[in-house]
C-alpha cells in the first residue's frame, strides 16, 4: 500500500489536535473540581518528574525545504508508578562506582556539558579522554533499582504556568494523589520548585543527582585551581555527603571553600562556589 508524506502529516496533524483538546477539557476540568481519576485504586509509589529542553522548529509557509529555522523552548512531565518496597535500612549507602570513579566522572561531567551546549564552570576540555561514566549492568543488580510499571507523559512549549495546570491535571487522572509514597523529580531549575510547591504541597522534591554531581565537581576544581589531586579529595567528600543527604555538610563545605579565596572577580570560575552555598 502506498501512503503520501501529505496523507501522514495529515492524519498526525488531525491526532494532535484531538489530543490537545483532550488535554485542555481536562485542564479546565481540574480547574473547576471536576476531574475524576481514570482508575479506582491509587498507586503506591509515585514520582513526576519535571524538566526543560530544546527543540527545533522551522516556518510552516512556503514551500519545500527549511525556512527559518529556530529553537523553541520545551518542558516535559513524566509520570512513573514503582512497585513498592519497604525496608528499615538505605539500600544503598554508598555513592554509584561511577560516581567515584574520577575517569567515569569527568566523561560523565563532559557529557552533560555537551547536551547543556556549553563548558560548565570549574571544568576544563584538557580532561583526558575516559571510559563510559554509566553504572553497569552488574552494579545496577547489585543495588536493585526499583521496578518501574506505568509510564506517560504530557508537554507543552507553554510557559510554566501553563504547564503547571497540565501536570497537575494529569497527576489527577491517574490517581497520583492518593498515593502513599510520592516525589517530584527535577534538575533544580528555579520554576521546578515554586511548581512543585503550588500542585503538589507536602510532595518530597527530589534533585537530580547528576545535576548536583557535575556541579559539585566543577566546585571542587574551582576551590583547588591548579591542584588535582586535592580537587578530587574535596570532591568525593562533598560527593558522599550529597548522597547520604547531608545537605548541611555540603553546603557548609562550599562556604569555607568561598571563604577561604574571597570574593571572585568578574568571570573567575569559582563564582559556582558563591551561587551554590547561597
């Protein structure tokens, strides 16, 4: 059977347009009170993971080719139930091998440089070229990931407001709130908290440790400019505090560090130890 590009972009076009209408009713119906979930049983755990990105458009009129070429902010919502899992011990104590590992950590930190389109401060592109900085199959079995069990999602090249009003709605439908266990997941992105304040109140808020991690590397470098091996000490000690949650330590940490050089100078690197402790 023969079918157009015409025929397709058609049929998708006709799609979206249901969806988003779909969408909105159900928007509006939230608004007022009047969504009802489409289920009968509420999840046990939950997690809605928020974050922004890019995406690249081009003018609809004219006629074939590109014209006018332009990037378009995104944001995403993605929304995960977990089979749940009770314990009375932290399963995992220890920071991922990866995240240890200085090799791992500075592809790792090099790799999140290029999806962000620019060199993080504190990092530098005289890094040695390293191996993969992903866990493994085998240290991703040994700690036992939670099991993922429904996934869906909904976007929007909308503001934050707007998009507030969508994840809420969806976190609605599928019964989120009702849940025993639930996260907001996001990057640390100054519109994720006031967002996750406003819809999702007493939700635990959960940062994206690779974020943190890259950013606490590029710290560490810039507290010990010049000085390797003792960047990398500061950097496992910050690294460990972050994950076993002790928050208080790493800030603390990133203050003697901004103390300890002063205040930098207009385009100095280590700005990222002020922005952080503050």
């Amino acid at each position: 059977m023969s079918i157009s590009a015409k025929h397709v972009q058609r049929v998708t076009e006709r799609l979206g347009q249901e969806r988003r209408r779909e969408r909105d009713a159900a928007v509006e119906a939230f608004k007022k009170g009047k969504l009802k979930p489409a289920y009968t049983q509420a999840p046990a755990v939950v997690g809605v993971h928020l974050d922004a990105g890019k995406i690249q458009l081009r003018e609809d009129c004219g006629g074939r080719g590109v014209r006018g070429p332009h990037w378009a902010d995104t944001k995403v919502g993605c929304f995960l139930t977990y089979a749940a899992h009770e314990g009375d011990s932290d399963p995992q104590p220890e920071p991922p091998a990866a995240f240890v590992d200085r090799r791992r950590v500075q592809r790792l930190c090099r790799e999140m440089e290029r999806v962000g389109g620019k060199a993080m401060e504190g990092t530098s592109s005289c890094d040695e070229e390293v191996a993969d900085g992903s866990e493994t199959k085998k240290e991703r079995q040994e700690v036992g990931h939670p099991v993922r069990l429904v996934r869906t999602a909904v976007a929007t090249m909308q503001k934050s407001e707007e998009f507030g009003w969508m994840v809420a709605a969806e976190a609605m439908r599928r019964r989120f709130y009702g849940a025993k266990a639930r996260a907001v997941v996001g990057d640390g992105g100054n519109w994720i908290g006031p967002l996750a304040e406003m819809h999702f109140p007493g939700w635990v808020q959960v940062l994206d440790f690779l974020h943190l991690l890259a950013h606490l590397y590029a710290a560490s470098r810039a507290a010990h400019d010049g000085y390797p091996k003792k960047a990398w000490a500061c950097y496992q000690r910050w690294v460990r505090w972050a994950w076993g949650g002790e928050a208080a330590k790493v800030i603390e940490g990133l203050k003697r560090q901004q103390q300890r050089l002063g205040e930098a100078p207009p385009g100095a690197g280590r700005r990222i130890l002020a922005r952080w402790y503050r």
